[in-house]
C-alpha cells in the first residue's frame, strides 16, 4: 500500500514540474526551426484583402500570429502552435491569415519539424521568389522541389491547408506522394491537373478542397481505385465541363459535396441519389436544367440544398417528410413554377429559405395568390426570401409564428392591400423589404424595434410618415420612396436614428419636409440621401449637419439659382451628386471640381457656358452627364485623358468644333454619347480604338464629314453604334472588314452619303443580332455605379447610369429612355446604297427594326426575310425592288409595321396573319400590285399587273431627276434638228439610211413597187 503511494507522489511531482509555468515544454529544436521560418518572411497584415476578396473576410488582417513569436519563451504558448503534452514536439500550426509574405525554400527550417501533424499556412502571399527567374528552366523544378520536401513528411502529416498559396507550376500528380494525408485544402492556390492523376486514390484522405482552381474532370469514369474514406468534396469554380459524371456516386460516403460555380450543364444526375450519407449539396451556378428530382429532396440526411442560380424549371416536388432535417434550402434564381407545395411546413427545422427570382405562382390552398400562412409553422426560421415572383393578392392576416425570423424580403411581387400588422411586429426582425409591391393604405405603428433595414419603396401606400418609425434606434437604411405618402415632416426628427446611414424619401410629391428647426442636429453615419422628385424650390440648408454624406440625389425639383456654398464646403468625402431635371442656369465654371466626384449629373438644366480647366481636376469621375444643356465650345482634352472615366454624356448641347484628338490608352469608356450637338466637320480619332470597353458611342445629328470608321471593329463590346445624320460618306464594306462587330445590337448610319452595296461581310458578323442572350439581372444597357456595390446587393437594387438612343422605328422617331438589350435594330436608311438586299440578314433572328428605305436598292425581296420571327417594323420604301413579295413574310407574327411604297413590286399581295393588319399606305407606288387591301383585283395573266417601262419618280434618292431627261431631250433634239439640215443639203446619204433603219426602207420600196405596179395596171 504505500509503495503504491509513492508512486503516485512520485508521478504528481513529476506532472506538476512538468507543466509548471517555469518548465518549456517547447523542444528547443523545433523553437529554433520556429523562428527561422518566421525570419524568412516579411510581415504584412494588410496584404491580402484585395487579393482573396471573396475569403478574406474570416481574417483579422491587422493581426498575425507571429507577433507572439518572441525569442527565450516557450514556443507551445505561441499563437497559431500546438505541441505534443508530452514530448513538446509542435504538432499543428495554424498561421492562416498571418500576412506571410514571402516564399518557402526546399531547405526551409520548416521541414525540420518533424511531428508535424498539421499545417495551416492558408491565405498567406507564399510565392516565388523574382530572383529564381534567374535560374531559368530550372525554375519549375525548383518549385516542385518545394513542395514535394513538404509533402514527403506523408508518414507524420494529416492535415495540409495551404489555400492561396501560388502552386501554379506544379500538377496534382505532385500531390500523390501524400499518401497519409487526412485533410488537404488548397482553395485558390493556382494548382493545375486532372482530378483524376492520383489525388482520388489517396488512401487515408478524408477531406479534400481544390475549389478555385484549374482544375478538371478528366475521365472520371476511368478511375480505378475507390476511395471509401472519402466524405468532403469541395470543387467549386473549378473547370469542369459537360454532364455532372456520375463516377461521385462510387463515394458513398460522402457527407458534403460542393460543385457549384463550374460549367456544367444538363440535369441532376439520378446517381446522386445513393449518396444517402449525404449532409451538404452544394450545386450551384453550374447551369442544370430539368426539373428537380423528388429523390433528391427525401435522401434522409441532408441539411443543406443549394441550387440557386440554374435554369432548374417544373415545380417543388411536395415530398418533404416530416423526418427531414433541412437547415437550409435555397432554390433562387431559377425557372420554378407553379404553386408552394404543402409539406413545405414539415420543415420544422429550417432554419434559412430563398425562393427568389422564380416564376412561382405561390397560390395557397385557401386563397389563391395569398402567401400560405403555413409557412409561419417554421418556428426556427431565420432569413425568409421569396422576392421577385409572382406573389399576388394580400397578405395573410392570420400569422401568428415567425417569432424567431430575423429577415423578411417579399419584394418584387404583386402583393396589394395593406401591410398587416404582424410584418410590423416581429420581435426579433432586422431586414423588413415589401419594395415594389402595389400595397396601399396607411403605414401602422411599427414596434420590430430590432430592425436594422426598412424598405416600403415602389407602392402606392398613403398618409403621413407613422412617428413609430423615429424610434427605430437601429435603423441603418429607410427607404419610403416611390409612394404616396403626404404630410409635413421636420427633418430633425431623422437625426433621432443615430445610426441611420441610407435615408430615401423621393417621389412623394405631396410629402412637405421643413427644414427650418432652432434644435441642433447632425446626422453622424448618414452617407447617402435621396431627396428626388419631392416639388422643392429650394436648397435643404444641411451646412455642418451631414458631415460624412457621400451621395446627394435632388433631380427633378424645382430647384434654381446657384448650388448653396454648404454643398462646396462639405468635405471631400461627396462622391455622387445628382442635381439632374432642375431649373439651374449657372454657368458651368462656377461649380467647384475640387472633390473627388465619381458620379456627377447635372442633365436636363439650363447651364450655359463652356468648360474650364477646372473640370480637369475632377480626376477620379466616373460617370459625368452634363446632356440637354446649353454649353458651347468645345470638348477639352482632359476629359478624354482620364483614365477612370466611364461614362461621358453631352448630348443635345451647342458644343462645337472637332472631337478631341487623343484618348487616352488605358482608357475605360463604356458611354460616349455628343448626340445633336455641332461638331464641325473634321475626321473621328482614331484613337477612340483604345476605350476597349466602349459598349454605346452616338455621333448621331453632328457635321461630322468622314468615311465610315472600319477600326472600330475592334471594339469588343460595341453594343449600340449610332452615326446617324452626319455626312459620312463612301462605301462601308471594305477588305478591312475582319473582327465585325459581334457585340452590335444597334446600327444606324442613316442621313448620310454612304454608297455602294448593303455590308455583307459586316451583317455576317454581328452575332448578338443572331440571338441575344438575356441577363435576368440586367435588362437594359446601362453603367453600374460601383460606389454602392455591396456583398448582398441584387444588381437591380443598384444604381445605374442607363443609356438612352433616338433612333426611327415602326414609322416616327422616338426616344428611348433606357435601351434594352434585346432591341435589335438596323437603319441605313437616307443613303445612296445600291445593289440586292443580301440573304444573309434573314440570319439575324433577334432583329425588331430594319430600316433599308430611301437608297437604290434593287433586285427582289430576299425570301430569308421570313425568317426574322421577331421583326416587328420592316420599312423598304423608296428603292427600285422588283419581284414579287415573298409569302414567308406572312410568317412575321409580330410585324406591326410594314411599308414596301415606292418600289416596282407586282403580283398578288400575301394574305392572312399580319397583312390583314396593313392598309394601302404600306403598298403605294407600286403599280404591278393588286389585291387586298388594294382596290385592283388580281388577274389569271400575269403580265396584266406588269409595271410600266417607263416610270419616273420624284424621290431624290434614286431613279431619273428632271435634270436628266432635260438634258436628254436637249441632246436628242440638236442631233434630230442637224441630221434634218444634213438630209435637205445632200439628199438621204446612205450611211444615215443604214443607221435610222435599212428594214423600214425596204418595206417603203415594196409598198412603192406596189403602188406603181396598181397605177400602171389601172393605165392599161
């Protein structure tokens, strides 16, 4: 007995000596390697955040772990080191996010650590260093002696993260000698190879995470070994192309499975339904189409289903057990429709769902239309998204759960009626969005205390402001615009939220803001305020009480004078001003450029005068919009130097003189419109060439005098090309035709002096014109403003500059606001083309307007014109065509518009469909027409319709002037008077007899002969 009592005193003495504070458990060996490796590199904390902007959020990036690692103390108490209790050999190091900047070297002190079981060097800057650039070919090998020294510790090394380190030189085959790792993470690392060169039949691998790298599928299909320990996958943006490949089926074991973000296609594979241990699926951004499979919803593990953005079509199924453990279902940004299934409330332990971007009809089972109270059984619901569907009628006043939801966004639908109480009331709610409904009524005392963000925008509600809303202390974002609201509000009564940061009351017209208080009041987070569309007449007076604002909207007021000095002496941090549709009339150097403004619209105002070299110090704009003014001079060539300028408009002022003669190389214009201005004649630069990003350039309605610029062909993104009612002049399709626009969706060089045939190598090549592509997010052409891009933003909750064209179509002129990407259109008319009609533009099936009138076109109506489905005004007028017209243009289902006047057309007019919609205005001037709507029935001869040979027209654009056959008749008549004089002279000379008609001669002698022969019978 008490020699088992000293043994025991013996071992506690021992233990406590061991782990005393003034023992180091740290072995001095790996203390030394330690440092060493720490000594190796640069500390930068800072580095980072823009280069792994999707990840960096998990890291401090002002601290690093090294900051610990102090010489004489114990290396076990070190941040980011782990040792062994025992031997105090260090077995983990985790120094992600550590800001390491640097390379590690084949005979790095790192490799000394021979207990190491697992390293974590994830979102450093390791790379290579630029001296080994020295070395020359060996530089590869160099590299993969780096790595391979890491990995041939395979028989101590589990766990390897090495995520953003530059491995871009070596191949997953490196990665094969690591036959003992358990976990290996090397996300955005640079790592090239097949999944299928060895990295599958590690034996012991467990966890494996290759996202966001070069990274393909191979033959997955010719994999031999398995690789049952397998159970987390992670391969997101990655290159995987085709079908998902069903060789994931053989890991039975997996629990999670990330594949999202690659460019895979087609449906969900059935064999993903025997990954029955599967917890997490994550499919992502990888285009499948097909409905969703019932089995996948009932495999009776998985938590979590993401399948946002697909083209997934078909409905829910309503399978959902009661047994299921869903944590998190998102199903958005697809094609569902249909109605919300049933069982949908068997999810009792759901915690985050988003429906959003659908088409779903979402009708309950009581009240068609109505959002189905059941989903309120959710108690454990957090985030709930159905925005931008087609939820209609009102809401349910029956809600009696949702008491732990935190985010509620139904924007985007049809809901009407009022807003119950209970959106109003839930206690735990911090993102409350009904934007862009047709709610109405009053706005109820609000009592979600927690909200953080409200959004009532887009309605039609009605009333005063509810004086709830200013003790909402933690509102960050209150947007009320685009109502009805009315009432007389003291602005001071906003400063109350001190943590208000977005505040937008626009366009409520009938809502009166006082300004004037005799309480002191700042707004200490307030960035961004949108007083637009509100009847005033005057300037807020803010001075000193917006001191960090970043954005100010006051467009369409009536606002007029001088912009108040507060504006001027606000500090620098104003970046957007839009001042847009008032009544301005001061010149435009007296606006101060000395803040660094990124966003400026003055448009649609009176300003007057030319620019000054101040603007030149508005170095950092963005978009500047200065149309529908009435500045003169000319267009300094600062503007155009700029290199973060994107958006340039100047449209419909009295600017004059040559465009400026450089751009600058690195620049990045995306707009360029000086539309109706008077540019004087002169050559375009050539050097607009190098805004490689230019999507809309419009010239249209200026003096400008050259031929038609061919090197904008290799413009890449050229969406909207407009150079109409210049004088431009010459033929367009040239041997320099070689890129051709394949970006184009609008082409209008109409009113110029083009000549020679329509450009068919050009129509060749405008691919967007064969099928336009549409982004669910970005309907029109338009320049986002990315001050305001956040990581939640939708991009349709984001400001944006949107173009605008003037262009000719279905018979008046008109303006277009916005444009829309799938507005294809075509106008050459007023020129001097010549020649066919070319085939090849029955190939541009996207096309909505063509507009050929007015030039010298001959020949037939191409019968491939039929095959523009989408044609809806068709005008070839005033040309020379000939023929009949083709009966496939019946086909054109959306034709609203046609005019073929003025042409040599014949034969019976198409019927039925669209030509039963058109009158006789559409077929006037053609004379060898006939049919309805034409009073002249058609005949059985088909020569009776026939045109006259001799036709004269009055148009200017093509056929004979009076000048012509004046001077023709002029000439005709001196011959005819001088061979008269020749014949009483001479007599008929012989040569003259020949030319005039020796046949005509010879039918006069006979019937003389004749005559002779009766008289001298009649003698006898």
């Amino acid at each position: 007995m008490e020699s088992w009592m000293w043994c025991f005193l013996l071992c506690s003495h021992l233990l406590i000596l061991y782990f005393s504070p003034s023992h180091s458990l740290c072995h001095p060996h790996d203390t030394s390697a330690l440092l060493h490796f720490k000594n190796s590199f640069t500390i930068n904390t800072s580095y980072g955040h823009n280069e792994y902007p999707y990840y960096y959020h998990k890291c401090d990036t002002g601290y690093s772990k090294t900051r610990t690692w102090e010489n004489g103390t114990d290396c076990c108490s070190w941040a980011g080191v782990t040792c062994h209790p025992i031997s105090g050999h260090v077995t983990d190091l985790d120094l992600s996010c550590s800001g390491l900047h640097g390379n590690i070297h084949p005979n790095s002190t790192l490799f000394h650590l021979s207990h190491l079981h697992s390293l974590n060097l994830a979102f450093n800057h390791l790379y290579q260093s630029h001296w080994s650039s020295l070395f020359g070919n060996d530089l590869l090998e160099w590299k993969e002696d780096t790595w391979k020294r890491l990995l041939q510790n395979a028989t101590v090394l589990r766990v390897l993260v090495l995520d953003g380190a530059d491995m871009s030189s070596i191949s997953i085959r490196t990665l094969n000698m690591s036959s003992s790792l358990v976990t290996l993470s090397l996300r955005y690392s640079g790592l090239r190879g097949n999944l299928t060169d060895g990295i599958l039949c590690l034996p012991n691998l467990q966890h494996l995470d290759l996202s966001g790298n070069w990274v393909r599928g191979g033959q997955l299909a010719e994999v031999s070994c398995s690789t049952t320990s397998l159970d987390f996958l992670a391969l997101s943006d990655c290159v995987f192309q085709g079908s998902i490949p069903p060789f994931f089926s053989n890991l039975t074991h997996l629990t999670s499975l990330d594949l999202s973000y690659n460019n895979l296609n087609g449906p969900i594979p059935p064999s993903f339904f025997n990954l029955t241990h599967l917890t997490s699926l994550d499919l992502s951004g990888i285009n499948l189409n097909g409905s969703i499979p019932s089995s996948l919803l009932t495999l009776p593990r998985l938590n979590f289903l993401k399948l946002q953005n697909n083209q997934l079509s078909g409905q829910i199924p309503d399978v959902f057990p009661q047994s299921n453990s869903f944590h998190e279902l998102d199903l958005s940004d697809n094609k569902i429709e249909g109605e919300l299934p049933s069982t949908l409330s068997n999810l009792q332990h759901l915690i985050f769902l988003d429906l959003s971007y659908n088409k779903l009809d979402l009708s309950g089972n009581k009240i068609e239309g109505e959002l189905p109270s059941t989903l309120s059984n959710l108690q454990h619901l957090l985030h709930l998204d159905l925005s931008y569907n087609k939820l209609e009628g009102p809401l349910p006043n029956n809600i009696t759960g949702f008491s732990n939801l935190t985010s509620l966004r139904l924007n985007g639908n049809l809901l009407n009626g009022t807003i119950p109480s209970w959106c109003l009331s839930l206690p735990s709610l911090k993102q409350l969005d009904l934007s862009g409904n047709q709610l109405s009524g009053h706005i109820s005392a609000i009592s979600s205390y927690s909200l953080e963000t409200l959004s009532l925008s887009h309605n039609k509600l009605q009333g005063n402001i509810p004086e709830s809303i200013f003790s909402l202390l933690n509102l960050t974002l209150l947007d009320l615009s685009s109502n009805n609201l009315s009432g007389s509000v003291k602005f001071h009564h906003f400063s109350k939220l001190q943590n208000l940061k977005e505040l937008q009351l626009s366009r409520n017209d009938q809502l009166s803001l006082n300004f004037k208080s005799n309480v002191k009041y700042n707004f200490s987070r307030l960035w961004r305020l949108d007083l637009s569309s509100m009847d005033l007449t005057e300037f807020p007076k803010l001075s000193g009480k917006v001191p960090f604002l970043e954005s100010l909207h006051l467009s369409n007021n009536k606002l007029k004078g001088r912009v108040p000095n507060w504006l001027h002496e606000t500090n620098s941090l104003l970046l957007e001003l839009d001042l847009s549709h008032n009544l301005l009339t001061q010149s435009l150097d007296q606006f101060s450029w000395k803040k660094p403004l990124a966003y400026l619209d003055l448009s649609f105002n009176s300003i007057t005068g030319g620019f000054s070299s101040s603007i030149c110090n508005a170095s950092a704009i963005e978009i500047l919009n200065l149309s529908h003014n009435m500045l003169t001079g000319t267009i300094p060539q600062c503007l155009v130097n700029s290199s973060t300028l994107e958006v340039l408009d100047l449209q419909l002022n009295k600017l004059h003189g040559p465009l400026p003669s450089t751009f600058a190389q690195d620049c990045w214009l995306r707009t360029l419109d000086l539309n109706g201005n008077q540019l004087l004649e002169g050559f375009l630069p050539e050097s607009l060439s190098n805004c490689i990003y230019l999507e809309v350039l419009n010239l249209g309605n200026n003096q400008i005098k050259d031929v038609f610029p061919h090197w904008l062909q290799t413009l890449p993104e050229l969406k909207v090309l407009v150079l109409r009612a210049n004088k431009l002049y010459g033929p367009i399709e040239g041997s320099k035709t070689k890129h051709g626009f394949p970006s184009l969706v609008i082409f209008d060089v109409s009113s110029n002096n083009f000549s020679g045939p329509i450009p068919k190598a050009y129509i060749k090549k405008f691919e967007a014109m064969k099928n336009v592509v549409l982004d669910a997010y970005s309907q029109y052409i338009e320049v986002p403003f990315n001050l305001f891009y956040g990581p939640n933003d939708r991009p349709n909750d984001r400001p944006n500059y949107a173009d605008s064209v003037t262009i000719t179509t279905k018979a008046i002129t008109m303006t277009m606001v916005r444009i829309r990407n799938d507005f294809v259109s075509i106008d050459l008319s007023q020129n001097r083309f010549e020649g066919e009609i070319p085939g090849v533009i029955g190939e541009l099936h996207s096309l909505r307007g063509l507009n050929l009138s007015h030039n010298r076109l001959i020949g037939p109506i191409p019968q491939s014109m039929g095959n523009l489905r989408n044609l809806e005004s068709l005008d070839l007028s005033s040309n020379m065509l000939t023929g009949r017209i083709p009966t496939e243009l019946s086909n054109l289902n959306f034709l609203e518009v046609l005019n073929l006047s003025n042409n040599h057309l014949v034969g019976e007019i198409p019927q039925g469909k669209q030509f039963g919609t058109f009158s006789n205005d559409s077929y006037e001037g053609n004379s060898g027409l006939c049919g309805l709507p034409l009073t002249i029935k058609c005949s059985k001869d088909p020569e009776q319709h026939s045109p006259p040979s001799t036709t004269f027209r009055k148009e200017g654009g093509f056929g004979f002037g009076w000048k012509a056959v004046a001077i023709g008749y002029g000439c005709g008549m001196v011959f005819g008077v001088g061979m008269g004089c020749c014949v009483l002279l001479i007599g008929k000379p012989q040569w003259l007899v020949r030319m005039v008609g020796g046949k005509l001669n010879k039918k006069v002698k006979r019937k003389t002969r004749m005559r002779s022969n009766e008289n001298g019978s009649r003698m006898n």
